[in-house]
C-alpha cells in the first residue's frame, strides 16, 4: 500500500519570484529547480506565463474589468425612488 502524496499547491508570490529567476537566467535551469524544489518543465511553464502575462501589468483597465452592473436592480430601485419621491411631494403640498 502506497501512501497517498498530496499536490502541493503554490502562491502566485512563490511563482513570480522563480520565474522571474528563471528570466535572469544567472543559474542554470536545473540548479534553480534543486534550489526550489520543482522540476525544470514546471520552472519553463511559469517563466512563458510570466512572458506572456507581463503586459497585461502595465495595461490600463478595460471596461471588461470593470464589475458588472444589475440593470435591472438598478431600474427598479429607480422606480422605488422615483414613486417615494412623488409621494413625499403629495404629502408636503398638503
């Protein structure tokens, strides 16, 4: 019987920072995969990641970023606020 072998799971911190040691490219790939404990394909894996995803920085923010609106919520508090507010104006002309 085999013990079961967790996945390990790393923070978006520790994977930056061996990425961006793999783009320095000081150590060999495989001395930066003994230091960190990985493998050299997941090293190549992040350090395209980080090539790819660095622009995305330095962008400005879309309007896809932006967080979705309800319409609809936002239609139907306007209709609560508008009959409120016409109601207040019946009971102030009084």
């Amino acid at each position: 019987m085999s013990a079961k072998r967790n996945r390990r799971r790393f923070t978006a911190q520790f994977k930056a920072e061996v990425a961006l040691a793999a783009l320095q490219e000081r150590e060999p790939l495989a001395a930066l995969a003994v230091k960190f404990g990985l493998t050299p394909a997941q090293i190549t894996t992040w350090k395209q990641q980080l090539k790819q995803q660095a622009a995305q920085v330095f962008s400005s923010p879309t309007v896809a970023a932006e967080p979705a609106l309800d319409v609809e919520a936002l239609y139907a508090q306007l209709g609560r606020l508008q009959m409120e507010n016409a109601l207040l104006k019946k009971t102030l002309a009084r």
